[in-house]
C-alpha cells in the first residue's frame, strides 16, 4: 500500500465557506492554516515557530471568514502551513517547500525526498487547488460572473525592516480589479497602501493569481494586510468591513 502522508483523524486540506454564496465574489487563502500532519513531526520547529508568520498568514483566514459573510462569497481556505507545501508556489519552484524561511531553518525540509514532495502535493497542494478548479469551473459552466480575491497578510518586520504599509494590492499582467480597488482604498488618508510591494506577483513565485484569474480572463486582485492590524478578531472585523465596502464599489466600476 502506498503510504500516506495524513491519518484518517487528521483535517481535509481545506475548508469551504459560503459554498453556495451567491456572490460575484470568490476568495482563496492560500496560507490559512498552520498545522502540520502528524507524520511530519512539526517539521523539526518549535511551537512558538509555528505559531510565527514563517508558518501561515496571521490573521488572512480570520479576515477571510468574515469577508465571505460579509459578501455572501464562497471562500476556500487551506488547513496546513505553508511550510508543509506552499500553495501559492508552482510546483518545484523555488520556496515550493521552504528549507528556510525568512532567516529560520526548516529542520523537516532539509533533505525531502522525491516520495515525501509527492505526498505532500498529492495531499495537501492537489485537493485544495483541485476544489478551487471544481468550483470555479461550475460557476463558469453556469455563466456566473466571478470575481477573485486572494487574502494574505504580511509581516510588520522582514528580515529587521520594518514595512510601512498597513495594506497591500497586488496584481501581475490585468490590473482592472486590483486598480479600482487601489484607488478605493488610497481616498483614506490614514491608509498607506502598497501597489505591488512588499510582494510583486509574477508566473514564476506565484500560483493563484496566475492560475485562476490571468489563465481564466477573471478580474483579480491579492490582497495582503499587515499581521499586527488583524491578529485579533477586531481587527479582523474592521478590515472585513472595509474591505467589503471597497471590493463592492470596486466591481460597480468595472
């Protein structure tokens, strides 16, 4: 029998929102969660590593989960870390499975063999993204506008600097959402909002944003806000409703 990577007890690789939404909306956070299958052994890190942003995208899945009630959106979010399996990483890109991240080694990733990179995208990276494919091929089959959203967070402080953004948007080649929503954002003159940066999504470093919304002609836009704003459910609350009001009047303009 083939081995497997997760217990038959252990979590599917993602959770579903709102399934049936009847929004234009569709959110993916792709660095949801932070737990690691057991047979990993917590990748060789301590607890309060995995509690660290090198782990999962604090407080992406909390916003998430209140923007899909918000918009009445279906949302998909993955269970484990993204150091078991970057889920916005191609396959076998760089960073696909962290042997560093930031500037912490990875003890579990240092010597990953052929079988163990197989398990872990046959388990974790497949089911997510092949649900994501389900769900927005039937909503295309239905001649149901769509309209992508990717939730992250980012860190105040990488690698000893700090970041000044409390938000980011991020877009590669079709900024049609990503610009109005850019804009929306920018009339708050206490916002400081980044337009591709911290991050720049490009084919090589990134999945979703590539797969879902440039492959299909669907408007898109990565939204990343800093953790400190949203690592408790206030925060998350107040970003969820900001953000809801701005995706809105974002898609009226397009």
């Amino acid at each position: 029998m083939m081995e497997t990577l997760l217990s038959a007890d252990e979590p599917p690789a993602y959770g579903l929102e709102h399934e049936r939404g009847g929004s234009a909306f569709f959110i993916v956070c792709d660095h949801a969660g932070a737990l690691i299958p057991r047979r990993l052994n917590g990748l060789g890190l301590s607890a309060r590593d995995l509690e660290r942003h090198i782990a999962y995208d604090i407080g992406a899945a909390g916003v998430a989960r209140r923007l899909a009630d918000l918009l009445d959106a279906c949302a998909v979010l993955q269970t484990y870390s993204r150091l078991v399996i970057d889920c916005n990483r191609p396959i076998g890109a760089p960073g696909s499975i962290a042997a560093i991240s930031e500037s912490t080694r990875v003890p579990g990733n240092q010597a990953v063999s052929a079988a163990d990179a197989q398990r872990r995208e046959r388990e974790v990276f497949r089911p997510y993204h092949d649900r994501i494919r389900e769900l927005l091929d039937a909503r295309a089959a239905g001649a149901r506008p769509t309209l992508l959203v990717c939730m992250h967070s980012f860190t105040p402080v990488f690698l000893e600097k700090e970041r000044p953004w409390h938000a980011a948007v991020l877009y590669n080649r079709d900024g049609r959402l990503a610009r109005a929503l850019l804009r929306i954002l920018r009339r708050d003159p206490a916002l400081t909002v980044g337009e591709n940066e911290p991050y720049a999504v490009g084919d090589a470093s990134d999945y979703a944003v590539p797969e879902y919304g440039e492959k299909r002609g669907i408007p898109h836009v990565e939204i990343e806000i800093r953790q400190d704003l949203i690592a408790d459910e206030t925060g998350q609350r107040e970003w969820a409703e900001r953000l809801a009001a701005a995706l809105e009047e974002s898609a009226e303009s397009l």
